[in-house]
C-alpha cells in the first residue's frame, strides 16, 4: 500500500480550503442586503420669467426668479442676432439670491440681442431661462443728421470689397434712422457687356431707397448708358438725363452733381475746354444759381471728380475741368467737397481751389473712391502740405453733420482696427 505524506495532504487541504473561501467568501451571511448606492448631489431649479428690457442704444437690462435655494450664483450669456445660437457669457457670474443684471457692454443701438441665465453651484448647473430685447435707436441732437458713404464701389467681380463697406453702411442706417447713404460715382464701374445693377449693384441695393447718389463714367459702361443707370436708381439720382440735385437736411444744404461725362461731354459738363475756354453749360449755371439761392448756413458738394488731388510727383493737384464749379463753391461759401475718382482716401485742408492754398474760409475735400473695388497703387513720399491725411483700405466716410458744424471719421472695413482717420467738430463758414 502506497502512503501519501502527511505535508502533502495538508498542502491539499489549504488548496481546497482556499479554492472555498475564494469562491464563496469566508463566514460570510448570504442573507445580508447590499447597501444603498450613494446618492447623487442635490439639483439645481432653473430661474424663471427672465425680462431683458432695452434702457438705451446701449443697456439691456435683465431681470428674473430665482427658484433654487442652493446655488452659488448665476451666469449670464449672451449673442446678437435674431434666431442666434452663439451664446457667450458676459460678465463675472452673479452672487446667490441676486435676480438683476444690466449689460452695458459692447452693445450697439437698433440692434436684438439673445440672453439667458442659468442658476450654478459646485455640482451642478441648471437648464437656461431666456429672453431677447432691441436696444434703442440713437436720437441724434436737433438739426444734427449723420451721413456715410463712399465712391467707386464694384464692378461685377468685386465681392470682399463691397460686402464689407456695405455692411458698414447698413449697421449705421439700422442704427439711425435719420441717416442718409451716399455714393460718390462710378457706382458700377464694369466695361462687361450686358453687366447690370441688378446682378452686380447688389451689396449696396437694399439701402439704394436711403441713398443719395452721384454718377461717374463707370455707370454708363457696359451698355447699361442713360437708361440703365437712371431706370434703376430712379429719382435718387435727381432728374433722368441731368444726374445733379440737390436737397435740404438740418441747416445744411447738400448739392450732387454729375461729372461724368457721358451724356453731355466735358465741356458742357464742366463749363470749360481743355483750352480752358468758357463755353455754356446747364450744369455750371444750376450750380450758380442754386447756391446763390440757399439760405442754408453750412453747404456740401458731392461730386465723382474732384478738385484737388495727390499727384504722382507727390504734389497737390487740381484738375482743371473742375475750375469753374470750384470757384463757384468758394465763392459761395461751399464748406466740403466730398469726391472720389482716386481709389483710395484723402483729406485736405481747406484751400482756395483756385490756386490751391490754404485758406480758413475755403473748401476741405475729401476723396473717398474706397467703396470696395480694386485700391490704387501708393505714391512714395510724405503727404505733401495740404493733404492732411490718406489710406489705401477699403472703408466708408461718416459726416456728422450738426447746426453749424461738421465732423468726421473714417470707417476702415478692410482691416478691422486699422488705419482710420476723424476730426471736429469745425464750424461751417
């Protein structure tokens, strides 16, 4: 008979003992309920009946209920638009208990804004409640109106350009109500045949009802001629075949004339021949007489060519087809002469535009062909004296025009925060 060592044995026992105990636990009660799982953090109930009330052009002020009792604080977010989703907050979080919040920053007038709030404590954050308010409108002082625009504007390529001018100019229409929209000449400026505004003019057509308009070369081309400029701009650009106007806004007299040459050729759209001999012109006589019959303090001209220029030998320019208009302006106490041509922005000091020198009583122009088409090229050199300032981006000019003054800025839409220019207020003559 074969005997198994005692150490073996007992070495077997252990094994089994072990195999037992790992598989059913030691002395173990298999009637003992399993404890409860932990439970989750308390909930958090959301504010309700959230307001957002528009104080001003602006603050929008906020206002809700406060449903919980364990929260830190509440959060406040924002985004701008009607139907927006974007939503950031703004501001630092409220304390608890706290129900009011005015937002005042970075708020524009005429403009809906999105809100919601949301109750938050260290584990948890409730679902939002939400509200949407418009800020005012800007009532601008008595006799005070503000004006934007710009001049060569597109051609049927252009996109990047126009767009953003546009948008510029349709944020400040929206915001004021009393604005005006003004171009200053070659509108479209695209030789293509068959190129219209309808298909190519559309950035700036949906304000085309607040806008007034001058008229350069550009806008007859592409078989678009008379009827095609006039059918679609229809009295904003005063009398059909004529293309000059003018009109009354505050104490300020506005004439736009017409210096293309398309319809009625240089001389008679200037009064003079490259010979610079006076010959008759219906334009030049409108211009004597309707200023001589304003009765308006402060006066401004709108007019695709200009007077004075930057020359490409970095010297101060005058063209002379517009000398007999200008000396009808300086005579007449004309205070501005907003221009275009030049694909780029300049200002001038006030000048006799005669013979070109600074004078306190004579004419500031300004060039604003930055509507969005292709810029000129720059001219190397400081300014020369009298141009006061100039930039190649694409932006649009703001006049703010009061009882008896004047004021400006530059809007680059180009380069966001980039080279722009402003000054006054000056008082008119």
């Amino acid at each position: 008979m074969k005997v198994t060592p005692r150490f073996m044995v007992r070495a077997a026992l252990v094994a089994t003992a072990a195999g037992v105990i790992g598989t059913f636990g030691a002395c173990k009660d298999s009637n003992e309920p399993t404890p409860p799982p932990v439970p989750p953090p308390p909930g958090i109930t959301a504010p309700s009946g959230l307001t957002a009330t528009a104080a001003s052009g602006t603050r929008v002020d906020l206002g809700w209920t406060d449903n919980s009792t364990n929260e830190t604080g509440f959060k406040v977010e924002r985004c701008s638009g009607a139907g927006c989703t974007n939503f950031a907050q703004i501001g630092t979080n409220t304390a608890a208990n706290i129900t009011t919040f005015a937002d005042t920053v970075g708020l524009s007038a005429s403009t809906q804004y999105s809100y919601r709030v949301a109750a938050f404590n260290a584990t948890a954050t409730s679902s939002f409640a939400t509200a949407t308010a418009t800020t005012l409108g800007v009532t601008p002082p008595a006799n005070q109106f503000t004006m934007v625009g710009a001049g060569e504007i597109t051609t049927c390529l252009s996109t990047v350009g126009p767009q953003g001018t546009a948008r510029v100019v349709d944020s400040l229409l929206t915001a004021d109500t009393g604005a005006i929209a003004f171009t200053v000449g070659n509108n479209l400026a695209d030789a293509t045949a068959g190129s219209t505004y309808e298909t190519c003019f559309d950035d700036w057509g949906p304000f085309k009802a607040r806008t007034r308009v001058a008229l350069g070369n550009g806008d007859f081309e592409g078989g678009r001629g008379p009827a095609g400029v006039y059918g679609y701009f229809g009295d904003r650009t005063g009398p059909a075949g004529k293309g000059w106007y003018s009109f009354d806004k505050g104490n300020w007299h506005i004439v736009v004339l017409n210096t293309s040459t398309w319809e009625h050729g240089s001389d008679a759209t200037f009064g003079i021949t490259p010979a610079l001999t006076r010959v008759p012109s219906e334009q030049v006589d409108f211009l004597t007489a309707d200023l001589a019959a304003n009765t308006k303090p402060c006066v401004a001209v709108i007019s695709w060519e200009r007077r004075i220029y930057r020359s490409s030998l970095n010297t101060i320019g005058r063209n002379s087809n517009m000398l007999p208009m200008g000396n009808i302006m300086f005579a007449n106490g004309v205070d501005l002469l907003i221009s275009a041509k030049d694909k780029l922005y300049a200002r001038f000091t006030p000048m006799n535009p005669e013979n070109g020198t600074p004078n306190d009583a004579g004419i500031r122009q300004f060039i604003v062909g930055t509507g969005g088409r292709t810029l000129d090229s720059p001219i190397d050199g400081a300014l020369p004296a009298g141009q006061e300032a100039e930039i190649r981006n694409w932006g649009v000019l703001k006049l703010t025009l009061a009882e008896n003054s004047y004021s400006w800025e530059f809007i680059n839409s180009q380069v966001p925060g980039g080279p722009s220019d402003s000054g006054g207020p000056v008082a008119c003559h």
